[in-house]
C-alpha cells in the first residue's frame, strides 16, 4: 500500500514539474491510502493556484485512495512523530496514517528525509 502525501497530489493534478514522477505511483497497481487531511490541503491549494472546479475535480480524484479519517489515537500517534521527527501537524497525521496501515510513503516534502519507509521525490 502506498500513501502519496498531498504534494504529490498537487504536483500530479496540477500538471506541475514533477507530475511525472508521481504518476507512477498514483496511476501504479498498489492500492492507495490517504489521510483525510489531504481532502484540506489538496482542496486548498488547487483552489488557490487553479480554480474552485478543479478543486473540486482533485478531491474527486483522491476518492481513487482509501481515505482514513483522523480519530484521536491516531491525532496521539501523530502528536507523538510529531516530536520524535520535528513534523508540522499535517505531514505528523499523514506518518502515522500510513503507519498505522503498513503502507509505504512517497513525497516531495523533504521533511519526510530519512524516515524509514518514505521516499522523497525531488
């Protein structure tokens, strides 16, 4: 299972440089998770740089993942990596999401370097 974090939604549906590169995984065979917050951070920054109706057709398209929403043992886990790794809120939520089910994460966010199980796509 592979958790494309929110920069990686935005580079590929907004058709941005490194869409490519994150084609491969979301457009892949392994099934895809995704944290709820992602919904908010896709939403917003689509709608901010393109338009509401792309916004709107973006969180369409994150519907193709299994969407995990935020209770809160795992907002605790999260609070917990936050402070093991020095992670703002979102990308905390979106580490232990994927961790809570065993999925691999793929990113643009050179926050997530060196946390085992991430691959940091520049």
């Amino acid at each position: 299972m592979i958790l494309v974090d929110s920069s990686g939604w935005i580079e590929y549906l907004a058709d941005r440089p490194r869409a490519d590169a994150f084609a491969r995984y979301l457009e892949g065979r392994e099934p895809l998770l995704a944290s709820a917050i992602q919904v908010y951070e896709v939403y917003k920054v689509i709608r901010r740089d393109l338009s509401e109706e792309r916004a709107v057709e973006a969180v369409s398209a994150l519907q193709a993942a299994t969407l995990v929403p935020v209770d809160d043992a795992l907002a605790l886990e999260a609070a917990d990596l936050s402070l093991q790794h020095g992670l703002a809120m979102a990308d905390a939520l979106i580490l232990a999401t994927a961790r809570r089910h065993r999925a691999r994460i793929v990113t643009g966010d050179a926050d997530f370097e060196g946390i085992p199980d991430a691959t940091v796509i520049r």
